[in-house]
C-alpha cells in the first residue's frame, strides 16, 4: 500500500561532506526520510547493529547503503542515496553524522 512520507533531499557533486555544484557526469542526490516511512523501514532491515553508536540510545540498522536510526529525542531517520550518473545506490549519510546530529 503506498503512503505519503516526508523527508529531504540534496543533488549535490563531489561527496556529501563536501558538496559542490553538480555536473554532467557527477551528479547525485541524497535522501533523507523521517517520520512513519522511515520507522517502517527501520523496524523492515532490523536487526540493530552490533555496537552501532558509542551512546546506546541511539539504534543503527543498515542494508548495504541504505542506513536506518532511531534516537529517542527525535525518531526514526533513513538516508540512501544515487549516483544519478551511473544509477548506483550510493551511500547518502556522512561518517559520524549517523551518530551525532
């Protein structure tokens, strides 16, 4: 069944840490999805990762590049992405961002 969802998103060059103005032959885009569609994925790719974050509360799932976590203060978040170049999945959350803000 579809549903609606809210999230973000970003096309962007270069990396994600370090975007720049995309270009024919790099371009992609980042999504980030919050609220019931990213629950629904979340509690869909479980189980938690082993040592996901240094501070507990905070749950990391994870499929290949697509990257799932829930912290208590503001839910459920998901972030993937695509190389719009190639139309490979692509990771779309940087480093320690998963843990942190």
């Amino acid at each position: 069944m579809q549903k609606d969802f809210s999230g973000a998103y970003a096309i962007y060059g270069a990396y994600l840490d370090d975007a720049v103005a995309p270009v024919a032959g790099d371009t992609k885009v980042a999504f980030r999805l919050t609220g019931a569609a990213a629950k629904d994925m979340f509690d869909a790719i479980g189980p938690d990762m082993r040592d996901g974050c240094p501070d507990l509360q905070i749950r990391i799932r994870n499929r290949d590049m697509l990257l799932c976590r829930h912290r208590p203060k503001d839910g459920y978040r998901c972030d993937f992405g695509f190389d719009l170049s190639t139309g490979l999945s692509i990771g779309g959350a940087v480093g320690g961002a998963v843990c942190g803000e």
